[in-house]
C-alpha cells in the first residue's frame, strides 16, 4: 500500500529523468531491511519490499514504451564525481 501511495510516483519522476534516492533510516531492528527488500526466500508478490517493486515497475514501463514505439536508452547512465578538501 505505501509503494502505491508513495514510491509509485517517486519512480514515475525517476523514469521522467529526476535523480531519485530511496533511503531507509531507523534505530536497530526496525524492519529497514525488511521494507526495503522484503523477507528473504520470498517468492510472493505480496511481501516484496520497495527495491524488488520499484525495479519492476521501471522494467514493466520500459517494455510499455517500446510497445508504444518508444526508444528507451540510458536509463542508468552512472557519472563519477570527485570529491576534495
């Protein structure tokens, strides 16, 4: 429910072309793990945390567009930085 409230939209900007980031943050034993990935050995679609959905939702509009006659490339385009004192 969170994912479709939320992260729904969060990736839809990403595919839009905003840098997106998707942090977990909390004391010890909290459940970030669990949120973000789900529980391991999970084959439900049901219990599967943020990054398996966001991962599948992009993969899911990639294949949408191409349909539709879109070109999609560069998606993932990693430039480095540097940082100095």
């Amino acid at each position: 429910m969170m994912f479709t409230r939320i992260m729904y939209f969060a990736i839809q900007s990403f595919l839009d072309g905003y840098n997106l980031c998707i942090f977990a943050y909390g004391q010890t034993g909290s459940g970030k793990t669990y949120t973000m990935e789900g529980p391991p050995n999970s084959n439900s679609d049901d219990n599967e945390g943020i990054i398996p959905r966001a991962m599948k939702q992009v993969f899911q509009t990639i294949e949408d567009l191409k349909v539709a006659g879109w070109t999609v490339s560069n998606i993932f385009n990693h430039s480095q930085s540097t940082v100095r004192n």
